[in-house]
C-alpha cells in the first residue's frame, strides 16, 4: 500500500487489525503463516489469522536497551541468537561490546522462557511457507528486523510484513529488506506507535497466553 500523509487514530488493536486485514484477503491464496510479535503484535495477529481462517504462531524478539536508558533500543535479538544493531546509535553512545553480549545472553532467556510461555515449544516449521509478521506498529523496528533476519534463516517461500503504522523511513527498509509490506500509514512525523491508538493499554502475558490457547497451542495458563 502507499503510505499515507494524514494520520489515522485507531480505537485499539482490534479495530487497526481489522482495518488492516482488508488488505490482505488476497493472502488466503497462499495459506501463510501469521507469526505475531508479542505481546501487542498477538492481539493484532490473532484478529488476522481468524478474518483470514489462517495458523497463528509467534516469534519472541527483544530489545537490547541503551545503558542508562533501557527504553532507547541499540538492537534486538532472537532466541538462536540473531542479532540485530541499530549501528547509528550504537556508535554514537560508543556502547562496549561487552555490555552489548551481556544484554543478549540475558534477554536469550527471557525469550526461552515467553516461548515456552505463550507456544510450549521452541520448533518452527516454516521452510516453504509464506510467513506473515506482525506487530501493533513499529518505531524503529529493531524487533521486527531482527525477526525477519531469524526467519530468513527458516528458508521461508516469502516474507510479508503487516502492521498498521510506522513511520516513513523504517517502512522504506523494510521494503528493501521484504518481499511486500502491508500498511495503513507510514507518516513521516511520528513519535511513537501508542500516539495512532486512542486505547493502547499494555497486553499482559496471560491475555497472550488466552489467545494462543485458543489457537490450540498446549500450555500452562497463568493463575
């Protein structure tokens, strides 16, 4: 899609995935898989997957924080270790490479433990398939680069990426970097994703965990 100039304010989740899977109807053709980012990107995805009568999976990514500001990404990482730098700000914090193996090795785990959490496995199977990641919007995309990086590796047939907003010159990445992009606006003013929703409370790990239960996946709920 082309990205628009004015900016759209979404209810919630729901209602941006509901918007945004209009744009995707010609996806059922491929019978893909709709790897969601937790734990925003799982409401997303599991509306998407349900329009579109399509598996829903997941794929944990983490941010690797700036030192002193934890809120400020310098990358992301997978769970087998895929690493992606956001090299501008990396440098121009001279972050040591000690701090940054430190910060990979520790969210390594915390990946391990989600994916137990929310899929009760660790074993994909998407060599071949047309694989669908999404997320509720992106800023800098760390995560979601790092995703694609990972599932490249899987030997995908394709890789789409839907989200509903992100500003203009992450989505011109990811254009260079996918095979297609779906969007419903990629402003170039943007600060950040929670400012396109009127509702953007934080989806906790037992609504993650309801959702992927219900999409037959075999785990523990919380208490």
């Amino acid at each position: 899609m082309e990205p628009t100039d004015f900016n759209i304010v979404f209810k919630d989740r729901v209602d941006a995935a509901k918007k945004l899977v209009k744009n995707m109807e010609w996806l059922k053709k491929e019978d893909p898989i709709i790897l969601a980012i937790p734990r925003g990107g799982v409401v997303t995805g599991d509306v998407i997957s349900s329009e579109l009568g399509v598996k829903l999976d997941i794929i944990v990514s983490r941010k690797i924080g700036a030192p002193y500001n934890p809120e400020l990404a310098i990358g992301a990482v997978t769970h087998d270790g895929s690493y992606f730098s956001n090299i501008e700000i990396t440098r121009m914090l001279n972050v040591p490479q000690k701090y940054i193996d430190s910060e990979i090795s520790a969210q390594i785990k915390e990946i391990e433990s989600r994916l137990m959490k929310f899929r009760g496995t660790k074993e994909y199977h998407l060599e071949g398939r047309t694989v669908v990641l999404v997320d509720d919007g992106i800023a800098t995309g760390a995560t979601m680069f790092v995703a694609i990086q990972w599932v490249k590796k899987q030997k995908p047939k394709q890789i789409i990426v839907a989200i509903p907003v992100g500003p203009k010159d992450t989505i011109d990445k990811l254009n260079e970097t996918v095979d297609k992009v779906v969007v419903l606006q990629s402003p170039l003013d943007f600060n950040a994703v929670g400012e396109f929703y009127r509702e953007f409370d934080q989806v906790n790990d037992y609504q993650v965990q309801e959702i992927m239960s219900k999409h037959g996946y075999k785990i523990k709920l919380m208490e």
